[in-house]
C-alpha cells in the first residue's frame, strides 16, 4: 500500500507492507536511523517520535495509521545548525553513555518542556518513565532536562557538526550550571 | 569587582569535560550496527527453539525456501557438513552454533534464514517444521547433580552427569580450625538469582564476505573486536588477515557483547552462502532468552567471629548454575571468574571457599551485567554475610564493619585467597559515606519511625573490586594473554591520534583516552583524535569488559605517550643544541634547565621531527611511539555505600530514598564521566535488588522474555544519588589509575538488600524484593527465587 505523510516538515511517500511498523519505515525506508528499535513490546522507549505533535512508541505504530499525519523525529530537534537546548542540556549534563535511548528522551523532554517549561523534579521523572536507560541510573537525563528548561535559547553557532572538531560542543561545558 | 577563577572548558589532560562524542548521539547520528545498510543487502533471522530440552527428529525446510523472498535456509545439518555446526566455548566448552541432535534451552539457535528484508525472513522462520521429542527439563541447579537427572551434555563422550567442574580457594585445614575456635558462627543459605544486562541496543551484526578478495568485514556488536577477529580465523579457517571487525558505537554492553553469539557465525555463513551482506539484528525477546546472562549462584556461607565482633573466618561453598554450555567469558584458570575474592574488605585468619559448576536447560553465559568476573557474588556474599552477624550479635553493622576492615598501613595486602590489594584507605571511605548520608542522625529517626509503625531501612555495603585483567603469566582468554596495545602518533602540525585495542560501549573513551594524551603531552583532547574499534585500525588487545580498559588499555597509552615524550626531548635537544640531560618538561613543551625561555613547544617538535632537522645517530624521524602494556598487578578499586528505604507495610513497596556512594578509584581521568558510571551501577543494584530476575517455571519455560516480564529500573525507582570521592593511587599503574566501570553495580545490592532487611527486621531473605517478596518476607515465608515456579 502507499502512504503519506509528512515527516520533520517535509512530505514523504512510502510503498509499504501494510504491517510495516512506523520505526521501520522511518529507519528503513526514510534512514533516519536516530529512531532506535529496542523491545517490540512499547516498553523501552528507544524508538518514540512524534505524531501530531505527541511523543508515541514507534515500534507499535503501523507506518499505515501514521498516513496524513505529521511525524517529527530527533533528526529535527536541530534547527539552523543550533542545538535544541535540549540536546545541549543531554551533553552538558552527561545525560548519555551508550547514547541509545538518547533520541527517544530527547522527544518526550521536547514534548514536555513545550507543555510545562518549568517541569519539577516529580514532573520529569514521570515523563520519562516510560522509557529505560540502562547506563545512567536517570540522574543526569533529569539534570539534562532541568538545564534545558534553564536555558531556552542556545546563543547562535555555538555546536559544531559532527565531522568537525566536535569538542566545540565540550568547550561549552564552561557554562555549566552547577553540578551536584 | 569580584571574579570567580572557573575550571578550563577544556582541561588540558584531566579534568571534568563534555564527551567528544556526544556531539553526533544527541543529533541522532550515531552509527550502531543497525543503521549499517549495504548494498544489496539480506536480512537473516534465527528460528529458535520452543522447548527446552527435546530432541530434533526431523526439520523440513522446504516451504521455507519455496518462500519467493527467501534465498538462503540453513540448518545444523548443513553446518555439520562444513564443520561450524559447534564452535568452541570461552571456556573450553563447546557450543552449538545451530542444534544438530537435541534442544537444551528454550530460545536455543536451530535454523537461519536469509531473505530480502526482515519481515520475510520472520515470515519464513514459521515455514520451517521441526519435529521435537520432549525430554525432561533439568532448571533447578540441585537437580541437576541428583543421581538420575536427565543427562543434558550426552555430545560429550562418556558424559552421565550434568557436572562442569569443582573448583576451591583458600586453605581449607586453617579455616577450619578458625570456625572451630570460633565464639560465633552464622550460616546463612542465600541466591543471587539470575539476571539479564539487557543492554538497550541488541546484539547483531552485518557480514560482509567480498568473494574477489575473500575478506570478510564483520560489523558487530562486539566488546572485543580483536578477540573476535582470532576466534573467527580459528573457528572458520578464515585467514585472519582477511578478516576485520568493525565495532561502530554500540548501545551498551554490559557484558553481554563479550562473547561470540551464533547469530554472529550464522550471518556470516549467510554473507558466505549467499554472496551477498546480511544483516542479522536479534528482538528483545530472543537477547533476554538466549544471550549471557548473570549469577545464577546458590551460595552456602558461614561466618567465624569472636564475642565481641572480631571475624575471624569465611568458609563458602557455591552451586554454580551454567546452563546448557559453560560459556562464560573469564579468563581461563578461573572456573568461577574472580569470586575467590570472597574475603572482601576485611582483614580475617582465614578462609575457604568451592564452588561447582552445573549444566541445566538454560541459557548458557553467566558472566555478565558488569559483575567483574564474578565479584558481584563475592561482594554480596561476604556483606550479606557480616549483616547476619551483625544481627547475631545485635551489633550494628557500621561499627561492625569498621572494626574488621583492613586497615591503610596493612597495603599492599595479600587476602586468604592470595589476591594482592595493591592500595586502600578503607576506614577514610566508610567514615566519608557515614557522614555524608548522616548515618548517627538515620539511625535516630529509624528509631522514631520505628515507633510510630513505619518502617524505614539503612543499608550499608563495602567493597573491594579486583580489575583490569590481566598479567599474562595468570591470565589468558582461550590462550590469549590479556595485554593491551596502544599507539600514539603525534602529526607534522602537532595534532595527534592515538589508537586503541579496547572499544566503547558508552564509556567515553573518545574523550577519556583523549585526555590521558593530553595529560602526557600537553596537546589539547580537542586536538586528538581517538581511533578505536576497527580491528584493521587498531593494536591487538582483548577489549572492554571487567572494567579493563583504564587499567590495560589506560597505562598502555599512557606509556606510549610518555615514550611519545622521551623522543621529543631528544628531538628537542636537536633543535636546541642541548644535551637532552639539560631539558625539563612542562606540559607541552622541552625548556632548557635554568633558562625558561628557550624550549621548544610540542607542535615545534614534532614539525622538525618530521622535517629535516639533523637527528642524534639511532633516532628515527617522526614522532610516535607504541606500547602493548602487561599489566603486573590487578587494581583494585573500593567503595562505601549507603542506601535508605523507606517500605510501605501495607503492600511490601520499598521506596529507595537515598542512596549514597563513595567510591576510591584512584585519580579520575573525568569526575564527569566516573560519576554517570557510577550512577548507572547504583541504578543496576537498585533493579536487581528490587525487580530483576530470570524465572523458568518448571516445564522450563523462560519467565522473562520481554521487558513487560523482565523488569530493569526506570526513572521512578531510582533516587538523586549523593556520591562522595576518596582518592588512593594505584602504586603500580602509570598514572595510578583503578577501573571503575563496574564498582557501583558490584556493591550496590548488598546495600539495598541490607536496607530492605533492616527495614522489616528479617535477616535474611532473597533479591529481588518485589513488593511480594517483601510482603511474603515480613510473614516469615519467603519466596524461593531459585526454584522453578509452580
């Protein structure tokens, strides 16, 4: 079957399987590999994006019921070559190891810092949930998204691409707010 | 105007640093082994059995490839023909890459399929007909050494039991006779259940056999890209120059990425087959059914004291359960990994530990989940073990333990079992926790609460880690000593890359081992460049597991780098016109002694060595240096941890309130990164303790197969951790450094466990404490979580 749908902004048209699960499709067919597979189950939370605008669990949404509907992936949380302060609040606080379920924690705090910009400790913990780390023990995810909510804006230029020097990115740890 | 002095953004060597790598995973960018897609690829996909212990009687795959998307259908017969049927085990063992003759675990590998994308090679999976003739399951580990138990391991000749092996440590006469001096002794039967590292990505991989140049290029899930290269050349007969393992980032390990998994063999056999790459990435299901899991250890300890709290003695013995092949992956004179460290953190007369190994209808593995070869067992052995006798002499259990630890002038300290401590301040770190958590001030509102019907828990545990494996004269991995190469290159303008055996999983050695060059050299982390994980790129080593890496791979690049130093100053001394006697180093740059001014900067130094200045008779130009380091000693880093709880007594929910951690593992190359280490094994102890275990009921059905069933903490369960620091060098390493990647998860269980039992006065029962097991516990008949469930 054929589908559409628009995908960080932009329309997209698929050929799919009618059992095509949305993680797939994205991953596979789109190669925004930034959407990880983890359980099959809803359970692991690596593989949440948005769909109109609400965090959902890839991996048990078909590709088919995501047709005419807006998806966002963390592919679009960078915008104009400026982190989302929610990305800069994940390396700032050391809110990563593995990096694997990064993407999906970076969604759901998207989606709550949008709808409570100054979420408590309570708040943050509750959203995430539903999704696990296995490297973290959480503590700094939650500081990852505190940060963010302290900084709304990121000065413009400050994270460099991935291919150049990436410690750019680590020459901004002289702005850290205190840890512990 | 007041101006507040700030740390550097970028220290030049050691120092707290945003990770270098972070920059590509928070943009979605990382590169795990399945994003990789090829062209023309193939998708593979494992049919696994249904049931534990049967014996195949017939498998028809013709429908299977009649499927019009299938091109390839493998089975152990097939592999038979080409001798891969079996590959050998880490541990002398041998497993089966597909079943040829019986089932011995549920979940076990029996039949491949390739096809053109991963839904088709599922669909054809439930094509494939297996006929099956049941046979007893053995799961109980008792069981399986009761006189007629089913015999699981009939491929081995002669074999009519399920027995792997005894093992022992220590002396057995002195301990002996220390318990039958003893004043006291207490006995206590307790489990460490098994458990899963579930890291969040899979295991898979991507084989890529070019048939013009008979390479393969295997990207995988690998903790140990060189390792695996070997054992690929040995059990394949591939060449091992035609062989490179690629290690891209990996989404957590754990452990559990340290063997060779047959997925692993069957995807290349698909590349081989079939001409094309195949890709084979498993589900969650079949990584918790089939993959190295953890512990599984039924231990019987016993502890020697006298009246007044001084412990004399250990005396252990332990059902070791393997599952259906001794796989795990330990260095190969330690049948039972490192548990011999039993003795812990404390300074006894003797002691004695055995240990036996048994096959059941499981999964095969048991080192794994960042245990250190096993020192989990030992740590929470020996800390289960001091609280039950500090219950018996109703002493409390900080004061026991500070009276029984070794004390700082008794280091280096060789323990009963003949492991050499090579640094501690024991007592500093205890004190350090106490005061932090505010233990006297706990102690007084338990008391309170107490009174008032509620019941609040404080737990504490110590431990000692033994890691960085190892000296080669002791320890080897299927004949492959345990050093690590590092190379370090310094280029023309003064950048620099250094080259490592070991791979990251998550623990920002693209930034850490940046940082150790930086130390040395004086070049900024920002400036070099870290390359790891591809062995065509890379020196021999054995990889990243036991915490191995800073102490192994660590001072090999220190060393090289120091090596890096010696030639620049020779170099120097070229440029300058001095004798390289006369020139003393500040970071980054030779200077001439007595006179500041005139030296001559790293960046200086390595354009001439590679222009054309005049070099001293025997220097060569360039500069670069490489070492394969051997280790002489293990490090052992240690900790002291405190955890509250708070248990309704209501319903058996335990709440973990706090939960504090000092830890000592020397000189931190980045506080950053040892902290989130240590939150994360903090978080580990909080999910074994409380939620995770690995039941089989009693036709040996796995009980955990998905994460709805097998449960890991979540933001919920863990608490804001308060960790403190003490810093003892480690007098052997280069630097002083002591792993830590595995500390929190080897001592954190005894300390929730410690707190659950002090909240609800029982003294012993076992992990993990589910709100059930809580319930159950206060009512006096726990559950047995090393039983199959009814």
């Amino acid at each position: 079957m054929q589908v559409t749908m628009t995908v960080n902004g932009r329309p997209v048209h698929g050929e799919i399987e009618p059992r095509m699960l949305l993680v797939h499709f994205v991953r596979d067919q789109l190669g925004l590999t930034g959407t990880h597979w983890g359980c099959d189950t809803s359970n692991c939370g690596t593989c949440v994006l948005w769909m109109d605008g609400e965090p959902v669990k890839s991996c048990t949404v078909l590709a088919a019921m995501a047709h005419g509907h807006e998806i966002r992936t963390v592919e679009d949380l960078e915008r104009d070559g400026e982190l989302d302060p929610v990305q800069q609040g994940f390396v700032e606080q050391h809110g990563l190891q593995c990096g694997f379920c990064t993407p999906g924690m970076m969604m759901t705090a998207r989606w709550l810092l949008d709808h409570n910009p100054h979420p408590s400790e309570a708040e943050i913990r509750e959203a995430i949930s539903g999704q696990i780390c296995r490297c973290t023990g959480y503590a700094n995810i939650v500081r990852a998204i505190q940060w963010a909510a302290e900084h709304p804006r990121v000065e413009p230029a400050a994270v460099p691409e991935p291919a150049a020097a990436a410690g750019q990115a680590a020459e901004r740890s002289g702005e850290e707010v205190g840890v512990r | 105007m007041t101006t507040v002095e700030e740390a550097p953004a970028v220290p030049m060597g050691f120092g707290r640093m945003t990770r270098k790598e972070d920059a590509r995973f928070v943009r979605g960018r990382g590169n795990y082994v399945d994003d990789i897609v090829l062209p023309g690829m193939l998708h593979g996909a494992v049919l696994r059995a249904s049931l534990p212990h049967a014996r195949i009687t017939r498998i028809d795959t013709s429908a299977a490839e009649a499927h019009p998307k299938v091109r390839a259908v493998i089975t152990g017969s097939m592999l038979e023909g080409l001798n891969l049927a079996w590959m050998p085990s880490l541990s002398h063992d041998v497993v089966p890459v597909l079943a040829t003759d019986k089932v011995r675990f549920q979940g076990q590998e029996v039949a491949f399929v390739v096809a053109d994308d991963r839904y088709a090679a599922r669909d054809a999976l439930e094509l494939i007909e297996v006929d099956y003739e049941p046979l007893p399951p053995v799961i109980d580990a008792r069981q399986a050494m009761a006189p007629g138990a089913p015999v699981i391991r009939d491929d081995i000749d002669g074999k009519s039991d399920n027995h792997i092996f005894d093992w022992e440590a220590g002396d057995r006469a002195s301990t002996d006779a220390a318990f039958a001096a003893a004043e006291v002794v207490v006995a206590q039967d307790m489990v460490y259940p098994r458990v899963h590292p579930a890291p969040m990505e899979t295991c898979g991989a991507v084989a890529d056999m070019d048939k013009v140049s008979g390479k393969l290029t295997m990207w995988s899930t690998t903790q140990a890209p060189h390792a695996h290269r070997t054992l690929y050349a040995l059990v394949a007969g591939l060449p091992e120059h035609k062989i490179r393992v690629v290690s891209p980032d990996i989404g957590g390990g754990f452990g559990n990425k340290v063997g060779i998994y047959p997925g692993y063999v069957l995807a290349i056999v698909g590349s081989i087959v079939t001409g094309k790459p195949v890709k084979w990435m498993e589900d969650r299901s079949e990584n918790l059914m089939s993959t190295s899991f953890a512990r599984d250890y039924h231990m019987h300890g016993e502890i020697a004291a006298t009246a007044d709290g001084k412990i004399t003695a250990l005396r252990v013995k332990v059902l070791a359960d393997h599952g259906a092949f001794n796989n795990t992956a330990q260095p190969t004179k330690f049948p039972a990994g490192f548990f011999h460290i039993f003795t812990g953190s404390y300074d006894l007369q003797a002691a004695h530990c055995e240990v036996s190994g048994v096959y059941t209808n499981k999964a095969p593995g048991g080192v794994a989940y960042a245990c250190s070869f096993r020192v989990t067992e030992a740590v929470y052995l020996v800390e289960r073990m001091v609280d039950c006798l500090a219950d018996e002499l109703g002493m409390d259990p900080a004061e026991l333990r500070m009276r029984n630890l070794l004390r700082p002038e008794q280091f280096p300290y060789t323990c009963k079992t003949g492991w050499v401590y090579d640094s501690g301040d024991y007592p500093r770190a205890l004190r350090l926790a106490m005061d932090i958590a505010g233990y006297e001030e706990l102690r007084r509102e338990q008391a309170e609460r107490r009174q008032r019907g509620e019941l609040m828990g404080i737990g504490l545990s110590f431990f000692t880690e033994t890691v960085g494996a190892g000296p080669r004269k002791h320890m080897d991995i299927l004949g492959l000593g345990m050093a690590d190469g590092a190379e370090v290159r310094v280029h023309p303008t003064g950048k620099a890359v250094v080259r490592l055996s070991v791979q990251t999983q998550g623990q920002g050695h693209e930034t850490t081992f940046a940082q150790i060059v930086a130390e040395q050299l004086g070049i900024s982390p920002q400036d070099i460049d870290v390359v790891h994980g591809d062995t065509d790129n890379t020196p021999f080593g054995l990889g990243t597991y036991g915490s191995r890496s800073t102490p192994v791979s660590g001072a090999a690049v220190a060393v090289a780098a120091q090596r890096v130093r010696d030639k620049a100053r020779i170099v120097a001394s070229a440029m300058l016109e001095v004798a390289p006697e006369d020139l003393e180093w500040e970071k980054g740059r030779w200077f001439v002694r007595g006179d500041p001014s005139v030296g001559a900067a790293i960046g200086e130094i390595a354009m001439a060595a590679h222009g054309s200045l005049e070099l001293p008779e025997g220097v060569e130009g360039h500069l670069d240096a490489e070492c394969v380091y051997d280790p002489p000693n293990l490090t052992y880093p240690f900790g002291a941890y405190i955890c509250v709880v708070d248990v309704d007594p209501g319903t058996g929910q335990v709440k973990v309130r706090r939960f504090v951690a000092v830890d000592d593992c020397g000189p931190r190359i980045n506080p950053m990164i040892v902290e989130g280490q240590v939150h994360g094994g903090l978080a580990d102890g909080v999910g074994m303790a409380l939620m995770e275990v690995m039941a089989f009921d009693t036709e040996g059905n796995h009980l955990g197969g998905s994460f709805m069933d097998y449960l890991v903490p979540t933001s919920l369960e863990c608490p804001m951790f308060e960790l403190g620091e003490t810093v003892t060098p480690s007098p052997h390493h280069p630097l002083g450094l002591k792993g830590v990647g595995e500390s929190a998860t080897v001592g954190s269980p005894p300390a929730v466990v410690n707190a659950v039992l002090d909240a609800i006065g029982v003294r012993h029962a076992d992990m993990p404490f589910t709100p059930a097991q809580v319930w159950r516990s206060m009512q006096g008949r726990p559950l047995r979580t090393d039983l199959a469930v009814e």
